[in-house]
C-alpha cells in the first residue's frame, strides 16, 4: 500500500457535506427514515402489549379447574323434548 501511495500520493478525500444541497437532501432523508423507524417501532410494541395481554388472558383461563361431565337436569318440558328427540336420533 505505501508503494501505491507513493507512486499516486495519497487519497484525497471530498468532504461529503460541501455541497450545501446535498446535506439538505441528507438530513432530509435521515429524518424521514428516523421517523420511519419510530413508527415501526410503534407498531412493533403496540403488538407485543397485545400479545403479552392475550397471553396472560390465556394463562388465567387454563388456570380453571377441570370441566365436570354430569348431565344437566332437562326441567322444562322443552329441554325434555330436545333430549329425547336427540338421544331416539342418535342411538
């Protein structure tokens, strides 16, 4: 490499910024990714609370006791009839 910088001199470097439009356009864009990625992040966490919520809502509910399988009572004379009706079609 010290050869090469010998033979060509070193490298001249232009400053980016010199160039009073391009910084404009520059900053412009980094603000508009900026407030991109802010909203991305927004979203992203608005959507893990989310999530979060519907697991702890899921982690109550399978804290529930067992379901218990007894018949229920057929009181009305229309439950009755439901009953019946499905057990004759069924059997």
């Amino acid at each position: 490499m010290a050869r090469v910088i010998k033979a060509v001199g070193p490298p001249v470097l232009r400053d980016p910024l010199d160039d009073g439009f391009a910084a404009l356009v520059r900053s412009i864009t980094y603000q508009q990714l900026a407030g991109a990625a802010a909203a991305a992040v927004d979203v992203i966490a608005r959507r893990s609370a989310g999530l979060m919520s519907f697991v702890e809502r899921y982690r109550k509910m399978a804290e529930l006791p067992p379901p218990s399988h007894s018949p229920a009572p057929a009181s009305t004379r229309s439950t009755r009839r439901c009953v019946s009706t499905c057990r004759n079609r069924w059997r």
